[in-house]
C-alpha cells in the first residue's frame, strides 16, 4: 500500500489526472461561496477547511475522491454548522493551473527574453480557453534574474519584472473571461 501525503485522499481531475488536495485552494473556494452568500472575509473559511481536511485523514478509506465528492462533503460541513446559505453557492472549482516562470526561463535559456514570452503564451493560452478560474504562477523573481543572466536586482530586473506582470495582465484581459479568475504571481 502505497502512504499518502498527510493521509489525503488524492482528488481525481480527468480520468488520467489526480492531485494532491490543497488546503489554501479549498479555502479559496469556500471563501468565494461566502462572498455569493453575503459574507465578507467569512472567518470560519480557514476552520472549515481544516476540519474537510481532518474528515478526510482520519474517517474518509478512498485513496481518491472526485470533485462531486468533495464538494458533497464539504456542503455537508457547512450545513451541519449552520451556514446551509453558504453550502447552497459552494462551487469547488479544479484546484488552480500552475506554472513556474523559473521552469520556463531556464527552458528559455538566459537572456532568450523573446522566447521565454513566447513559452509563456503557449502554456497559459490552454488553461484560459479550458476555462480555469485559479492560476498560481511561480518563480516571478528568480526567473527575471535568470534572463537577466544577474545575481543582484537591478533597474533592468523591475523593468523586465512589470513587463512580464503586464504581459500576463493583457492576456487575461484580451481572453475576454466570462467569469471571476484567481491570478496569484509570486
């Protein structure tokens, strides 16, 4: 038998794809069905989401859950303390697109600026037509010094830094999104 990270169940994507359960993206999900209900900056989001975690330790025997599954669980948590007007607006979204700009930078190779943004296009493109709601892009600082071929930040390192932001910003915008999408760039 095969021991699971912190004893979760891993969370089925496609019939090829299952990741591991991410407490901040459940915590993102649970805090956006508390804004459609009326709760601002819902405190108990956090304590939810460790206790979904905790039930699926300690009680849940499935090495891998679906999504329908999850979210079943998790409105049966919200509904079991009270906050059924939460539950009744949960959409657990797929856990956010990832991408490392270090990763593509080094597959750029250093000073291949022009390539790294064309890299950056292409992996980002699918995830916006497939219609992700969450994207986490990594590695903004270490892969700007890495096509700067520098140790030490320099005026050229935030030129590139703002390019690269601006170029993410106007893709987004020119993907015309239907809906709210979570961009987080660290």
């Amino acid at each position: 038998m095969i021991a699971l990270r912190d004893s979760l169940p891993l969370l089925r994507q496609s019939e090829n794809e299952q990741r591991p359960i991410r407490a901040d993206w459940l915590c993102f999900c649970l805090l956006r069905a508390a804004e459609k209900a009326g709760y601002n900056r819902w405190w108990l989001a956090e304590h939810v989401t460790a206790s979904v975690l905790c039930y699926l330790a300690r009680t849940n025997e499935d090495n891998v859950i679906t999504l329908r599954q999850l979210r079943e669980i998790v409105r049966s948590a919200l509904q079991a303390i009270g906050y059924a007007e939460i539950a009744l607006r949960l959409d657990i979204i797929g856990p956010p697109f990832e991408l490392s700009l270090i990763e593509l930078a080094k597959e750029a190779g250093p000073g291949y600026e022009l390539e790294f943004f064309r890299l950056l296009k292409e992996r980002i493109e699918p995830a916006l037509r497939e219609g992700a709601l969450s994207l986490e892009i990594s590695g903004l600082q270490p892969c700007v010094r890495h096509l700067q071929s520098v140790k030490t930040w320099s005026r050229e390192c935030s030129q590139l830094r703002n390019e690269i932001v601006q170029f993410l910003r106007a893709h987004f915008e020119r993907a015309n999104v239907k809906t709210d999408v979570h961009l987080r760039i660290r």
